[in-house]
C-alpha cells in the first residue's frame, strides 16, 4: 500500500509536470490547490529536491519546478524514494536486499521465484508510468468525459 506521502509527492509532481518550464509553483499554491497540508508538502518538496527531481528558486515570486523532463521521471522512482521497495518480500528487492527471514535456500525456492515475477511485472509497470504519461492519461479521461455530456 502506498503511504499517504507518496500519494502527495505523486500529486505534487504531476502538478509541476503540468507547469514544465514554467514560472516556479509557490508552496502556498501548490498546497491549496492540490488539497496538500502545507507542511508536510514541505517535506516532500525538500525530499524530491534532494533527490534530483525538482528545484527550486528563493524570494517572492520563487517555487519549485522539475528539473527533469516529466517522460524521464517514473513511478518506480517515486514509489522507492517515498514508499521503499516495490517487492512484498526482502529477498527479491533491487534496492533494499536483504535475505529470506525463513530457514530456505533461496535459489530453491519457489515462492521467492513467484513473488520475484510480481516484482519485475510491477517495477516494469512502474516504469512506464511517466508523469508525462500520467498527465496524458488523465486530460484523456477528462476529454472522454466531456464527450459523454
């Protein structure tokens, strides 16, 4: 399950996605906007700049913006910088390995070999999930609804 700081961060990047090179998005804005306690986007935004993802620019008409074009930064990313490894179990993650907690010799066993097929399914979903690809995705839903009224 996704902590609630993920989802935020997710929602704050397909935000400044939308603004790419852009004027920079004031905090307060963002915030209100996108319905984000203040504070704790904050946090995030401080995350995802030390992460590379976004910078920012001080004084009063400053903010934050990406730094990375929104078809480079994916979910995966996202997901392992908030949420940690994307695998239900330590002994098939990328970054964050650690051995099985049970008395079984990995390479034989097939319950690592299944979860570990979930894994790449899902990292590999992950990857693809672009901001760029999200914003797409979403103003599609948005034009298939007005086609309906």
């Amino acid at each position: 399950m996704l902590a609630k700081k993920t989802k935020y961060a997710i929602i704050a990047l397909v935000r400044l996605a939308r603004e790419y090179r852009k004027e920079p998005l004031q905090i307060a804005t963002l915030a209100a906007e996108e319905k984000i306690p203040k504070k704790f986007l904050e946090a995030i935004l401080r995350d995802l700049k030390n992460a590379g993802i976004l910078n920012s620019v001080k004084g009063r008409y400053g903010g934050y913006y990406l730094s990375q074009d929104p078809e480079t930064v994916n979910l995966a990313t996202i997901i392992r910088l908030f949420n940690g490894p994307i695998a239900f179990i330590p002994c098939v993650t990328y970054l964050y390995y650690e051995s099985c907690d049970v008395d079984k010799e990995e390479e034989f066993c097939g319950i690592r070999t299944f979860f570990k097929e979930v894994r790449d399914a899902a990292v590999e979903i992950f990857k693809k999930a672009t901001l760029a690809e999200i914003i797409r995705r979403e103003d599609a839903l948005r034009a298939s609804e007005k086609t309906v009224d």
